[in-house]
C-alpha cells in the first residue's frame, strides 16, 4: 500500500514539475512577426516591393510537453508564412494622417484619418499580453501561462469573419491584412510599429459613413450613443433585429468576447427619429481554440464562465450573455430571435461557408480551414435553439443595475442605467 502511495506522491510531483516547466519555458511576453524574404530588413527598401512574406509570430513554437499541458491551439497558423501587401502611408488612400495611439490591453493601434474623412484602424497581429500579466504570475516566473494563450486566437480570423458577415448582411470593419514597414510618415511611431504585421480595418466611431447604409448621420460607441439617448429621448431607438443577427453571428464563429466596447453604432436619420445600427468590431476571438490541460480547466464554465471554446455545440449559453445584451434586449419578443435565427440558417449555406475560405492564403487555409468551417456548420444547424435560449437566458439575468463597461463617467437617469429603452 506505501508503494501504491509513493507512486501516485510522484507521479504528482512530476505532473507539478512538468506544468511547472512548461508554464515557464519562455521569459518573453512579446515577439514581433519575422520577414522571410531578407535577411536584415534595416537594409530593405520596402518601397521596391509591393509584397512581403511574413509569419505572424515563432513565439509560440511547440513540443509534446507544451501541447499536452496547453494544448497545439493554432501555434502552426501562427509560424506559418504568407504572403502580405506592403502599406505605406503617404500613399493609402491619397495619403492619411495618424490622429492617434489606441488603447486595448493587448493589441496596439494606431487610428488614422483620410483625406475625405473617413476613419481607419491599424491593429497588430501580434498581441502584447504583458498589462494583462498578473503579479503572482511574474514573481513565479509563470508568465507563460498568458503569453502561450494568445495560441489560442487564430491570426486572421477576423478577415474570414468579415467574409461571412458580408454574406448574411451583418455590419463589418471590413479588415484587411497589410505589412507597415518603417516610414517617415510614422514619425515618432516607427519603433513601435514599423516593420509589423496589421489589420487595416475600418473605425467604428467617426463623423463620416462608411457602410453601406444611407442617411447615416454620424458613427459613435456605445458610450456617445447613451449620451445621445439621454437628449433624443423616444426619438432614438437601437435595431433589435439587426443587433440580434449580429449576436447570433457571434454564436456561429465562436466570438465569446463581446462586451460593450467592442461595439460601435450607425445612427440613421428617419424622417422624425434616429435608428442605431450595431457594428461589431475586434474579432481577436473568433474560432477562439483551446484543447491541453490548462486551457480546459480555465474554459470550464465554473472557472471562467465567459470563455466559451469554439466547439461543435456551444453547451453554456448562460456564459456568452453580456450586460451589454440585457441593456439592449431585455424583454425583447421571443419571435425576432427565431425569425433571425431562421435567416442566419438560410443565408449561410455549406457552399457560402465553404466559399469563405477563399479570402484566406491557401498556406492558412489547408491547416484548419475545414475544422473551422464543419464547427459553424454544426452551430448554424442549431442555431434557432441557441437563440431561444439566449433570449430566455437574457430576461432570467434581467436588467443592469450598473453603467456598462466604458461608460462608467456617465451620470445616467435609473430607467438609462437599468436598459436602453426602459420605460
């Protein structure tokens, strides 16, 4: 029996030291991606080039530890080259100007502005978790455990997104993957974005339209858009319909982080009011994958109840139900959910799923492409009881009792902080 006992005491340590090991296999937070077409790209001219082949990022390399204990995620889509425009600013739509730095925990931006007023956003690839990193973690060295989960964001998943939100008439930045090497025009910026990989996407808020809508009178975030509401009253009213497609989109690729800032409106002008149609933006998390050891045990909906995995079913619903969903929801009819989950399930059919694909580099496209697509498949096929579902889910939550993240300066009447159209 003592033997039994010492076995299971080391095999327990030895699980220990191999977690351990595994969680502190790297002392770095953040890497660059890597240029394969030169050797020392400070000697490049890029402007003699219309291309660049790129892998997003190595930092994330594998073995048989690491992937047991934090799971094989897309560490191949990120060491894999492709080939990518070079953009340069000067030249971009006429020339544009850098208004500013964004913010963002992990991803670093730059917002731009053209020449007719249009708004842009640069967004990095490669993601700098360090603000994220807790101090537990750093003291024992454990950074690792929140450097290796950016793995389990596909790179560019944002650009298939925007594939298939065009297909079932769901608002996208439209995102497009461009290389920004050095350049004057990036000025004091080019240490911290030159030679990079992006997304140039673009801006959810602005005083121009961009979509494809007509009568837009101006793009705001969530934050303007209560200031708006507290003035015009009855006269501004969100789209249910259209809010509810786009949440019901998020459901089929698996983005479970859609809190209110990752949300911009257009504000169309009627004859007498103002609807506000929602634009989704950041899809850092879409196909969100996460298999090994301590990814399972984080998703578990007892741990951390919003980090949903992207399965074939989505089997916590309660999890994906955001304050910013009871805000603008509650209480909405049982019937737009159905008859916009009935939409969803019609407009995207296996061929425009299938078809989809072809917006991403083949390199990236034969690795995991068809998991990806047989997953949103299987969640288009029950999309109606997800939606029953999450309707039932956001009325048993009820309403908010507190500002919504981002609008916590704002001095709101009960009945704004409560929803956006209560009574």
């Amino acid at each position: 029996m003592k033997r039994f006992f010492y076995a299971i005491l080391i095999s327990l340590l030895l699980l220990v030291a191999v977690v351990y090991w595994s969680l502190s296999s790297t002392d770095k937070t953040f890497e660059r991606n890597r240029v394969l077409n030169f050797k020392d790209i400070q000697a490049v001219n890029f402007r003699d080039y219309d291309s660049v082949l790129v892998a997003a990022s190595e930092l994330y390399e594998p073995n048989f530890v690491k992937e047991f204990i934090q799971g094989s995620q897309y560490r191949d889509v990120w060491a894999t080259s492709v080939k990518v425009p070079v953009l340069f600013l000067d030249t971009l739509f006429g020339g544009v100007t850098i208004l500013k730095e964004g913010g963002g925990k992990q991803t670093h931006s730059l917002k731009l502005k053209a020449k007719n007023g249009i708004e842009y956003t640069l967004r990095s690839v490669n993601k700098d978790p360090e603000p994220l990193i807790p101090e537990f973690a750093k003291t024992l060295g454990l950074e690792n455990i929140v450097v290796d989960g950016i793995s389990a964001q596909h790179p560019y998943a944002a650009i298939l997104v925007a594939e298939l939100a065009q297909s079932v008439k769901v608002l996208h930045t439209n995102p497009k993957l461009v290389f920004l090497p050095k350049q004057e025009k990036l000025e004091n910026y080019n240490d911290k974005f030159g030679n990079r990989l992006f997304l140039l996407e673009y801006e959810t808020e602005g005083e121009i339209n961009w979509t494809s809508y007509e009568n837009i009178d101006q793009l705001v975030d969530t934050k303007d858009l209560q200031e708006l509401k507290q003035t015009l009253k009855d006269s501004l009213k969100i789209d249910k319909r259209a809010l509810i497609r786009a949440r019901l989109f998020d459901f089929l690729i698996g983005d479970w982080d859609r809190h209110t800032k990752q949300w911009g409106f257009a504000l169309q002008k009627t004859d007498t009011n103002y609807v506000a149609i929602p634009i989704a933006g950041d899809r850092d998390n879409a196909f969100f994958n996460t298999d090994g050891l301590i990814p399972s045990i984080l998703t578990n909906k007892n741990v951390v109840p919003e980090l949903r995995p992207f399965e074939n079913d989505i089997e916590f619903i309660e999890g994906l139900v955001y304050p910013f969903d009871r805000y603008f929801l509650i209480n909405t009819p049982e019937t737009l959910f159905s008859s916009e989950a009935k939409a969803l399930q019609n407009l995207l059919t296996d061929d425009v799923i299938d078809a989809s694909l072809e917006v991403w580099p083949v390199e990236i496209s034969v690795l995991n492409g068809k998991e990806i697509t047989d997953k949103i498949k299987s969640r288009r096929d029950d999309l109606l009881d997800y939606a029953l579902k999450f309707k039932i889910e956001i009325d048993k939550q009820g309403i908010v009792n507190e500002n919504l993240k981002g609008s916590e300066d704002l001095n709101l009447s009960k009945n704004l902080i409560n929803c956006f159209e209560c009574d």
